[in-house]
C-alpha cells in the first residue's frame, strides 16, 4: 500500500492522520503475513527510528478500533494484525505460528447455509470466520513450504 492510499484510508474513517499512523498502517501491509507488534516495531524502526513502543501499540488499538485492521490472536496467545478485513478464514501453523489467509466462497455458503439451518436461539451471527490449525508440509511432501 503506498502513503497516499494509506492516507486516504485513514481520512475515510474520520481520523487525524499522522505520520505515525501512516508508517504503522502501512507497515502492516508491508509485512503482509499477520506481523505481530513486535514485528512491526522492528520494522517501522528501519525508517522512524524514534518512533516509541508505546506509540505503535496506541496507533494500532486505534486502526483496530477503527477498523482499518483485525486483531487475531494464535494459539500460542500471540496477538498478530490483519490488515484484509474481507471475509476470509485462517490456516495457523501450531508449528511456526504462521498464519495464511484462506478464501473459500464454497465453504462459506456451506457454513451460512448450517447455520441459518441451526437458528441458534437468542444469537445474531453477523459473522463467521474460522481459524484452521494444523501444520504445514514442506515441498519435500508435495505441499506448502513452511515459513
């Protein structure tokens, strides 16, 4: 995501921009894989090296307040950002905790077709996403490569 895209996403939720925000915003894109605050303090460094931890955390409670990104906590109780916020599920690796986007409109006409069956009583699903453990096999198995 470019700066000017990044600005414009944060002017459209109603927010003051500012550098900051545009730099952990965009890192976030950046980093692409779900990055952990961690990972993205790191990051952003590179170019803000002044930047504070304390600052980053505010900037990202903020975008997830304002739902410019997602929060998704992994088994291991890591908290990692998400900045796709299309509907979609995870695949997590319970091995490298790597997280991979997954989209399936057939599976996700299947659950809203379960649900809307079930009529859960007293319960409004404005939402289902799954988060899908397992691990991932390497080449050398024919499959996706961990990283």
């Amino acid at each position: 995501m470019n700066t000017a895209d990044a600005i414009e996403k944060i002017k459209q939720k109603g927010l003051r921009v500012t550098p900051q925000r545009v730099a952990v915003f965009q890192t976030v894109w950046e980093l692409n894989n779900h990055p952990t605050a961690e990972d993205i303090i790191r990051n952003i460094r590179k170019s803000h090296p002044s930047i504070s931890v304390g600052t980053v955390y505010k900037v990202l409670d903020t975008l997830v307040a304002s739902q410019l990104l997602e929060k998704v906590k992994t088994d291991k109780g890591t908290m990692r950002y998400d900045p796709i916020l299309s509907d979609h599920h995870h695949l997590y690796c319970k091995v490298t905790d790597r997280i991979v986007d997954y989209e399936d409109p057939e599976l996700d006409k299947m659950l809203e077709a379960f649900f809307s069956k079930k009529k859960i009583e007293n319960f409004a699903i404005s939402d289902i996403k799954l988060e899908i453990t397992g691990t991932f096999k390497t080449k050398a198995h024919g499959k996706q490569k961990n990283g």
